[in-house]
C-alpha cells in the first residue's frame, strides 16, 4: 500500500484521527471549564488506550524487544496503532524513554530487597511508564473542581491553580523532550503519544486562563458546559478502559520491556 499503510491506518487510525479532530475543535471553542473537562476525558481515553498497548505487548511478547522484537510482524498481538512501518507505537511505548522517572533516575526498577531503604521503596513504587502519570495528570485536569476546595488552606491553597499552572508548563517540557526523542531518536510516529502532546500543549494556555480566573471556576458547572450526551458515554468509556487495563495488569506480568544498555539511564544512586 502506499507509504506502506496496512489495514490497521484505515480501520483504527483515519477514524480515530477524524473523531479527535471533531473533539479538539470543540474543546478550543468552548469556554474555559468546557474545554479543560473535554481534553481530560480525551487525554484519559489515550493515556489508557496506551497502557492497555503496553501491558498486552508485555503478556504476548514477555521481556519485548522494542528494537528487534521476536516476532517483527505482529502476528500474535499488533496494536491498533501500529499501521505503517515508519508508525509503530509499539516501537515507542516500550523504549526506555516511555519510563521518564526512570530514565531521569527519579524512580528504580525493581524487585526492591525487603530491607531496602523506605527512599528505595517509594523509587520503586513510582516506577510506572509515561501513561501512568498521564492518567493522574488528566485526572485532575477532569475533575479540577475538587482541587479548588483546597484553596481555602492557608499560604498554599490560593496558590492551586498558579501552581498546577506551572506543572502543565512542566508537562510541556517534559512533551517537547519526548517529541524530540520521537522524532529523531526513535525516528518513528507514534498515534496514541502525538495525541497526548497536542492535549498536553492545548491545557496550557487553557490552565494559564483559569489560573488568572483564581477559584470563581469552582462556582460554575462542574464539567462546564459539556452535554451529557457527550460527558456520560466517554466518562463510561474511559472508566471502563481503566477497568480494563487494571484486570489485564494483575492478569500477568506488568509492562517491563524497557531494558537497554546499563549507561543508558541517567543514573541516581
């Protein structure tokens, strides 16, 4: 096929694509809380979609191999956004740099020694792939109201919204250094991760409004403006999609296939 597209391009990725883009331009021409619950949802429907990709790949191909996998054509398990061979978000999901805290040395890889130190063990605990902290990050950004009852807390809590304005700029960083490492380092494409990016970088200016706007969002609707005949049918999906990927986690072994060389990780002590 041309651009060497397989059938995954047009069953998964057009429709996908032409979806989002219809959910994008909605959320930038909505007013602020509208548009901050829309990409929650939608940022939490591929963080989701990207570890139930990760944790499968671990089960059908354990130990794999981003580089050389055991089985280059994905006969047992191909992701659904694995359509070309210059697009394989495999490739990229189960590289060393899809565990960021891992690869900055903040977090370690495991098993943790039952006498290792209690740092030891919370570096352990916090040793998730990039999705992970993607579900959190959305997580709040969907449900951000809840954050704004803490701003009553003296010194800290008038600062909330200033400061989960910073750690959307620090996402943004964090997804320009990804998109570099995706373009080229790992010299691929990546569906599930650009559509993160393009989320990422939407709720930064979107949270930069609603820090100056302090904590009067709280007194609007809780999800803005979003019509139920939207916000119910894509909260069920993306709860059920974290149902799903937690019963297929604890099924097996959990995704661990980013192994490289020993001096390829910035290394903590």
């Amino acid at each position: 096929m041309v651009l060497g597209l397989d059938d995954h391009f047009y069953t998964y990725a057009v429709p996908l694509i032409l979806v989002e883009t219809v959910i994008y331009v909605y959320a930038f021409t909505s007013e602020l809380r509208t548009c901050q619950a829309v990409l929650g949802l939608l940022g939490e429907f591929w963080c989701l979609a990207a570890l139930w990709v990760e944790v499968s790949l671990e089960h059908v191909y354990p130990g794999f191999d981003y580089e050389n996998p055991v089985d280059p054509e994905m006969k047992a398990y191909k992701p659904f956004c694995d359509f070309a061979p210059w697009a394989n978000c495999s490739k990229v999901l189960m590289s060393p740099k899809g565990r960021f805290l891992r690869f900055f040395g903040i977090s370690k890889q495991g098993p943790v020694a039952d006498d290792a130190s209690l740092l030891d063990k919370i570096r352990y605990f916090i040793d998730v792939p990039n999705p992970t902290l993607g579900v959190i990050f959305f997580g709040v950004h969907l449900f951000y109201p809840i954050l704004l009852l803490f701003t009553p807390i003296p010194i800290l809590g008038p600062l909330l919204p200033e400061l989960f304005f910073l750690a959307c700029c620090g996402v943004g960083l964090m997804t320009c250094w990804l998109a570099f490492n995706l373009i080229f380092q790992l010299k691929d494409f990546c569906l599930v991760c650009v559509s993160m990016y393009v989320a990422n970088f939407g709720l930064i200016p979107m949270m930069h409004s609603l820090a100056q706007e302090g904590s009067t969002v709280g007194e609007a609707s809780f999800f803005g403006d979003v019509p139920s005949w939207f916000l119910v049918p894509f909260g069920a999906l993306d709860f059920f999609m974290l149902v799903a990927v937690l019963v297929l986690y604890l099924k097996g072994p959990p995704a661990k296939a980013r192994e490289a060389a020993d001096n390829y990780y910035l290394v903590v002590a």
